[in-house]
C-alpha cells in the first residue's frame, strides 16, 4: 500500500512541477526544448494524459511549422491514440496534413498500426499498416509489418493478401516458423494441397504446431484420396490425440474407411464424431446411414437417412432413394413412397429419378395415395418415361386403380381417351359401378344409361348385377312395370348363386305393392320368406308388407296371422301390427276382438303413435255394439290425453251424436260449440253448427241458433254456394295432380277471393304442399304457417314437419329448431315425431348446444329405428359431442361402434378418430396402420385423410423419424389449401419440428420456406 501511494504521489508532483514549470518558464527555444523533454519524459512513462497536455501547450505556444510545433502534434496525436480517444485517427491525419515533410510521418503511421494491433484490432491496424512507405523503415521493422500484416488480412479472411505477406519471411529467423505455419494453412483453406502439404511437412516437428499440422496433414491426404494411408496415420494419431481433436481426427478415418468401402470399419469412427459444435449436417448423416444400409441394418440406416430434411441437392436425393429401398426391405411401404417420392422430385441423378419414380407409382397402387389420385401418379409415370420398360405394367395399373379409389368416372374419362381392345372389358364393368354410385346419388336418369351399357357385357357377373341395377333404376324412376319385367326374367335366367338372387323375389314384391297390385305382392312376399334366407335384414319389413297386401285384398284372418308374426318375432312396427289385427277383427265383424286388440295396444305400449287412434276405433266399436257410456269413456280418455291430436274435432261430432241419439241435447250442444269454439273453419267445425242448428231446429229455438252462428268469423247464414264451388275447381285439380301451374293458380285466386272462406286452411295446406313438390320452398313457408295459425287442425301436424323441412332446406337452422321442437311435443305420427327428434338433434350440434344434441341423439337411438343411417347420425353426434366435451371414453365407445357399422365419409371420420386415440395411448406403430387403412381404402375423403395425416407427421417425429414427419407436413401445406385450418395446424407442427431438429443438424434453418 505504501508503495502505490509513493508512486501516485510522485505522479502528481511530478504532474505539478511540470505544470508550474511550464506555467513559469517563457517561451524561448531553450525553455521550449525543457518542456517538450519534460513532457517526452511523461510520455516514455506512459503518463499519457499529462504528456498530451503539455504537448498540446507547446504545439499552440511555439512558432509556426517548426520543428518543436510539429514533434509536439506528433506526440500528442500518439497520446490521443495511447489514450483510445475517438478522435486519435483524425489528430494523425491532421498532423501528417499539417507536416507533410515530418522525419516522424511514416514512423507515425507505423506506431499507431503496432498500436492497434497489440490491442487485438487487426483489421484497424491494416488500415494504417498499408499508409506506411516501406523505403522508410529498417529490414527489422519491414518483416514486422509483413508479418503483423499478413496475420490482419488472415484474420480479415481476405486469403490472397495474407499469402502475399507471408510469402518473403518463409526463411526469416524471427517470423519464419509462424510464417510457414500460416502459409500452409492458408493453402490448405484455399484448397492448394500440394503447397499446403510440403509447407506444413517443413514444420510438422515443431511442438508448437504439431498437434494442428498433423490434422491438416491427415484431411490434406484424405482430399487426396490417399485413404489407406489416412486410416494408418489417423488411427496412430487417434491414440494420443486430445479430447478435443478426437471428433475430427475420428470423421477422417471413418469416412477414408467408408470411400474404401470397409462400411463396418467405419460405423465406430462415424459415430464417434461429434459435429461442428456439436452439430451434423445432412452429408454426415448420409454416410453414416449408407454404411449401415451397406451392411443391410436398415433399421439404422432409416435412423440417420431421416435426419436429411429441407434441402434439395445430389446428397438428399441419394438420401432419399436408399430411405426407400430401406423402407422396402422393412416392409414400411407407405413410409417408402413418400421417400421414392422425394428422390423422384430432383433431378442430379437421371437413373434415381426414374427408379424412383417407378417405385412410387406401383407404391401408390398398393397402399393408395394421400397427396395425389393414384391414376394421376400412374399416368405421370408414363408421361415422363414413355419408354420405361415397365410401360405396359403400369399402363395396366391405372384402370384399377380408379375402381379401387372408387373413381369410376375418371375411369370411365381414362377409357374413353385410350379406347384400346383390352380396355374394352374394363368399360363395362366400370360403368355398371359408376352406375350404382349414382344411383345411391339419386341421379337416376344418369345411372339408367350407365346400367344399361353394363348388361352387354360378356361377363356373367357383370351381365346380371348390371340387369339388377338396370331394373332398380327403374323402379326408383317409377317403371315399375318394366323392372318387375326385368326381375322376373332374370329369376328364370340367372344362376342361383347371383349375389341378389334371393332378394328378386322381394323387389318383384315392392314393385306390385307400388301399383297396388296387392294380389301379386302378396305371392312375392310370400315366396320371398319361404326361401332359405342368408340375410334377414328385410325378413321383417317383407312379413309387414306382407300383412298389409292381405290386408288391402281383405283376406283379413291371413292378414291377421301375418301381423301376429311381427308381434312374435319383435320385428319393428309391433304397435302397427297390433292396430292393424284389430281393425281386420273389425272388417270381420269379431268386434270383442277387436275391442281387445285395441285395449293390448292402449294399455301395453308405453309409447305408440297410435295410442290416440286406437282410442278413437275404440270409440267407434262400443258406439257400434250400443254401449254409449264405454264409447265415451274412450273418447274422453283421447280428448283428456291427446288434446292435440287429429282425433279431437272428429270425436268431439261422435260424442255430440252419441249425446243427440240419447237425446242429451244439451249436452251434445256443449260438444259443437266446444268444436266450433276449438277448431273454428274446419269441416268438422262446419258439421258442428250444422248439427247444432237441428238441435235449434226440433227445440224451436232458431233464434237462438242465429244468435250463437253471428258470433262465428267462419259461418254466414247465407248460402256460401260461390265459396264452395270455388274451392271445389281447385281441389280437383290439386287431387288430380296433372298441372301443377294451374293448381297454384286456382288455390291463389281462391285464396284471393276468400281468405277466411269455408276452405282456407285446406287451401292453404294444398297451396303449400304444391309450392313444396315443386321445391318453392321460400313460396311454399307462409302458407304453412298460416295453417298453424289455427291452432288444433287435421293438417297440423304435416303443417308443422313442412315448415321445419323448408326451413331446414333454406339453411336456416336457428328458426327451425322452435317449429321442430313444437313438431316433437305435437306430432301423432311416428315417422314426424323421429323427424323432429333426430333433425332436432343435428341442429342443437350445428348451434353447439351440445347438452341438448347428446339428450336428443340418446333419444333416438332409444327408438326401434330401422333407418341404419339415421342410427349412425345418432351414434357421431354423441361420439362428436363426447370428444368436445372431453367424454373421451364415451367418444372412444361410439366412435368404435361406428367404424364397425359406417360406410364412406362416416366410416374415414370414425378411423381417424381411432387412429387419434390410439396416438394418445402412445401406441404411434398401431396409429400409422390404422391411418394406412384409412388412406388407402377412403382417399376420396381428402379432409379426414388430411387430418389424419398430421396424426401421422407425430407419430412419425415421436417415433424419431424426422423426415417423413417433414415429408408429411411439407406436402399437406403445399397440395391441401383448401383445408385452411389443417395447413395451419400443419405449419404449426412443421416450425416446431424444424425447431428442434436444427439443434443438431446445422443443414437446417428455421427460416427455410416451404416449396
């Protein structure tokens, strides 16, 4: 401490007597020349700050352009430099401007030059270095400035310069060394391997560059292609090499080992190098995964070939088509397509291209195509390589491929374009399933043409599926007559063995049923269930339809025998066929059973549409058989029970005549008014008052009778013959059906003349109805809905599924949801009540009210359904709403269920989730093939495929393949735009992925785009 508080103190004093000296002494030379080696002494010890301030005192007092003046700015720029000050260069700039002719200029640029460079600022020496006249300076200083110049320029990587300045001192004693060791490494970055090597060799002895010139030397001969003596000299310096040199060393003698072709010797060596701070890049993944595909560990080699991803160039091509071939040989086809296709997509290898290229148009054949439709890959093949060998093969391939995608039409388009005689078979066969595709399309008059060109095949199958179809077409076009002609003939001319044959007997059936033709059907029906049946999906519709055709030609005990048959074997529509054995007990007269028919229904069915209507024939048959008091416990029970059924306006009129016959006028009074008060412009309404005013009539009471009918809106005392002729013009021409312009015409004029006529709610409903048949559905809405403005009416309910229809039809959703919920709670019908109920439970999804869709998809499976895709409707509705709401074993239970029972786009959607959930569980093997599956046999459904394919891009990364994940991304952002959302999710996963895979591969950047 004493010791740096002497020196301090002797700076200061020293500082101060300068300072007084200077301050004291004039401005003489010889008192000029004290101060100037006053503060040169400050200067020499490096009291910097001091010195330039007395440099700066004698620069401004001494006289003009002498020699002290010009040494003082001389001294005060090098302080200005000494002292880092920002204006340093500028004050040297000035002083060689101010005294071109200074002795001290170049000695000034020199200083400043070394001055920078000792402060690690090589390029800033450089830069004054080249401002110094070399004829100025000693040999010594010259050598200096070459060497110190040479280095700035090596640092700076301008390699030529540096060359240059180390070129003359090879042989110098002080620089010589360092000079040849820059010299050859210079070379040797410059790839000049042979002054390289001989330059380095002179020093390679020498311990202060030993260990670097031995790698050198080693990678010089390895550019060389002197392998073997790389391996010798490699696994010798390998033994004392340090930690640190070990990685590279390791690279050299691996890959020498690789070029050689030793591919096992080199896997240890490849393995043991550890990248450029700690990174690979995609060559050194590449010849480590080709010494393991050389040596058939595919496995591996899959492991490093799928770390190459983003770039294009020879190396990834190669790459790419050796992933494939490794793919292949571990039975991983789809992931060896999209490899193929990757090495088919570049073009530094003629040879790969079009081996690759092949490989990917048979791989698409086999396990299907998400990017691209097989028969387009096929047919690029033979587009770019028309003279492929494999020409025909894959010429051969592009027609089934279309029938297995199920695209017959493009099939159909392929066939036409290349009309050649072993294509002709194929037309046929494609147009016969083009045809039924539309006719599940509903295109009939489109698949008629189709079917009919299928049935002049030679192919027994084709021949007689195409005649099946060809007679289905008819009858869904209403030929009814022709396709029981068709189905006829081909139950005498088709082998047994035909796939439909037992059902012709059942088309044949329906077709008569359609005719009323009830006779016939009832022979079809029967010789259909006498068969020995392989399928009994129409057992129990054909045994009701048979029913029903005894029914209508009054053979009722067979009728009833037939119903009974539903009933025992629980075949749906029990209720029906239990209502129906009553009302042929009826036409039988055995009205005790039918009385207890009707009760079983009433009383055994906790729900049935026909409870109401029961009820109703109950009424009835006790009023036949005289027993009035149970006639209207029924009527009561219907009218207490179903107040909004049909029914009540009709039982009502029974139970005033009951009251009238019992001359119970009052009483039978009550009824009418409650009629005429209830369902006013009804025709029972209109009954009504007709039958009050009989009553008024045999009471002498027509005063009475014209007082109560003056307070009615829909009755006039005067004659209402105009009204009713009127409406009698347009209801014949509406039941007639022929002109559907002139029925709306008339139902309008009348509507015009009279909107409250006698009529105007049938002819509202007929108007709507007509408006609706002809698909006006905006024109056909509010005639409907002013029959709903009358409350309880016999076309309510049909008022009520109309308006909801339309509704839905229009895309309006939200409004239909209130009309079908009113539908639900009013309609009678069975088939309205699951209308509403399951078009109820698809607008609560589209709205997201899923609570209300779940509740209402549970209430129609709970039905006895036999729509199948009414019930799969239900079951994705409550598998969709369990997923949102994160029910996942719920979805989990139904989405299974699903997949077992769907076809088409249900089926895809229900696979993906499959495959999603089994993604989750960890198991990513089992969720590629399941989405293998799911691309392979429904590639039509792109949205799902695509959706599936992001599963497949994680299982892929989670299953450390990085370059099909890639692969996979890269290909839906580039070919599936119109999925916006799914390219989003895409980028997504691919940033992420990219994202970590840079972190050991330095041939990847995250700011590489997509192409």
């Amino acid at each position: 401490m004493v010791k740096t508080v002497r020196i301090l103190f002797s700076f200061l004093f020293l500082l101060a007597t300068t300072d007084g000296l200077l301050g004291q002494q004039s401005n003489s030379p010889n008192n000029l020349n004290n101060q100037f080696d006053a503060a040169l002494k400050l200067y020499n010890n490096k009291a910097y700050a001091a010195a330039q301030l007395a440099f700066l005192d004698i620069a401004n007092t001494a006289e003009e352009k002498t020699t002290v003046q010009a040494d003082a700015s001389y001294y005060d720029a090098m302080c200005a430099v000494k002292l880092n000050q920002t204006d340093a260069d500028n004050k040297v700039l000035q002083f060689v401007e101010a005294y071109p002719n200074s002795n001290k200029k170049n000695i000034a640029f020199f200083n400043v030059a070394n001055y920078y460079f000792a402060n690690k600022k090589a390029a800033h020496a450089l830069k004054w270095f080249q401002k110094v006249n070399t004829d100025y300076l000693s040999k010594e200083n010259k050598n200096e400035m070459f060497f110190k110049m040479g280095y700035g320029f090596l640092l700076t990587k301008r390699l030529d310069l540096a060359k240059e300045k180390f070129l003359p001192l090879l042989n110098d004693g002080k620089y010589g060394n360092d000079s040849r060791y820059y010299y050859g490494y210079i070379a040797y970055k410059l790839e000049d391997y042979g002054i390289a090597e001989s330059t380095l060799k002179e020093i390679a002895d020498n311990d202060s560059y030993k260990a670097e010139i031995s790698y050198y030397l080693l990678d010089i001969s390895f550019k060389a292609g002197k392998f073997n003596r790389c391996i010798l000299v490699g696994e010798e310096l390998l033994k004392d090499a340090k930690r640190k040199d070990v990685s590279e060393i390791s690279k050299i003698v691996g890959e020498s080992y690789f070029n050689i072709q030793k591919y096992g010797e080199a896997i240890p060596y490849l393995k043991a190098y550890k990248g450029k701070r700690g990174k690979w890049n995609n060559t050194d993944y590449y010849i480590l995964g080709y010494a393991y595909y050389k040596q058939n560990d595919f496995e591996n080699a899959i492991r490093y070939f799928n770390k190459i991803i983003v770039e294009k160039n020879a190396v990834a091509q190669n790459a790419y088509y050796h992933l494939g071939q490794c793919y292949l040989d571990t039975e991983k086809k789809a992931e060896a397509l999209n490899a193929f296709k990757s090495a088919s997509s570049m073009n530094f290898d003629g040879k790969i291209k079009e081996d690759a290229a092949l490989n990917y148009a048979k791989l698409s054949y086999e396990e299907g195509n998400p990017f691209e439709p097989v028969a387009q890959v096929l047919q690029n093949f033979l587009k770019d390589y028309p003279n492929s060998k494999n020409y025909e093969e894959i010429n051969g391939l592009v027609v089934s491929s279309y029938i297995h995608q199920q695209d017959f039409q493009g099939a159909l388009d392929y066939l036409k374009k290349r009309k050649t005689p072993n294509n002709r078979k194929y037309v046929y066969e494609v147009s016969l399933y083009r045809g039924i595709q539309l006719l599940n399309e509903n295109k009939l008059t489109e698949a008629y043409a189709l079917l009919k060109t299928s049935t002049r095949s030679d192919n027994p199958e084709i021949y007689h599926s195409g005649k099946y179809w060809l007679a289905e077409s008819q009858y869904r076009l209403g030929d009814y007559e022709d396709a029981i002609s068709k189905w006829k003939e081909m139950k005498l001319n088709t082998p047994k063995d035909f796939e439909y044959y037992q059902l012709l007997d059942y088309q044949i059936a329906y077709a008569y049923f359609k005719i009323k033709d009830y006779e016939n059907s009832s022979v079809f029906f029967n010789q259909y269930l006498k068969q020995n049946l392989d399928d009994y999906t129409y057992q129990g519709d054909a045994t009701m339809r048979l029913a029903d055709s005894y029914y209508a030609i009054t053979k009722y005990s067979n009728a009833i025998n037939t119903y009974k048959k539903i009933i025992d074997n629980e075949f749906s529509g029990k209720d029906y066929a239990r209502y129906q054995i009553a009302m042929s007990y009826g036409f039988m007269n055995e009205d005790e059973q039918k009385i207890q028919s009707l009760k079983k229904l009433v009383n055994e069915f906790t729900v049935s549409n026909l409870k109401d209507d029961a009820l109703f024939q109950l009424g009835i048959t006790y009023t036949k058989m005289k027993n009035h008091q149970e006639a209207h416990g029924a009527y009561d029970r219907l009218i207490s029970k179903y107040p909004r059924s049909p029914f009540v306006s009709r039982t009502l009129i029974r139970q005033g005549l009951l009251y009238y016959n019992d001359d119970m006028n009052a009483k039978a009074l009550e009824k009418y008014k409650r009629i005429a008060s209830d369902f006013p412009n009804t025709k029972e309404a209109l009954q009504a008052v007709t039958n009050a005013k009989n009553i008024y009539i045999d009471e002498n009471n027509l005063d009475e009778y014209v007082r109560w009918v003056n307070t009615l809106s829909f009755v006039k005392v005067s004659d209402d013959e105009i009204d009713n002729s009127t409406f009698g013009i347009a209801e014949k021409n509406y039941l007639e059906g022929i002109n559907k312009g002139i029925i709306i015409r008339n139902l309008e004029r009348y509507l015009d003349k009279y909107p409250t006529g006698n009529h105007f709610i049938k002819a509202n409903f007929y108007l709507g109805n007509v408006l609706f048949e002809t698909k006006e559905y905006a024109r056909a809405k509010p005639y409907f809905l002013r029959v709903l403005e009358e409350g309880v009416t016999e076309y309510r309910e049909i008022s009520l599924a109309k308006t909801s229809q339309i509704l839905l039809e229009l895309n309006n959703v939200y409004e239909a949801i209130p009309w079908l919920e009113k539908l639900e709670k009013e309609a009678y019908e069975t088939s309205n009540v699951l209308f509403a109920q399951s078009n109820l439970m698809k607008a609560y999804y589209t709205t997201k009210s899923y609570k209300l869709a779940l509740e209402f998809a549970k209430k129609v499976l709970s039905k006895d359904v036999t729509d199948p895709t009414l019930n799969l409707d239900a079951k994705i509705i409550i598998a969709r709403v369990s997923y949102k709401t994160d029910d996942i074993d719920t979805a989990r239970e139904y989405f299974e269920n699903i997949e077992k029972e769907a076809t088409g786009e249900l089926k895809a959607e229900s696979i993906y989730y499959n495959a999603l959930f089994t993604y989750e569980d960890g198991a990513y093997e089992d969720s590629n093939r399941i989405i293998q599956d799911l691309i392979s046999k429904y590639s039509n459904y792109k949205y799902w495929g695509v959706k599936s394919y992001i599963v497949m891009a994680k299982n892929y990364y989670k299953l450390k393949d990085a370059y099909q994940a890639t692969f996979i991304l890269e290909n839906i952002i580039k070919n599936f735009s119109q999925f916006e959302e799914l390219v989003k999710e895409a980028e997504t996963e691919l940033k992420l992925i990219k994202e970590k895979e840079a972190k050991t591969n330095t041939s990847i950047t995250t700011t590489n785009k997509n192409k």
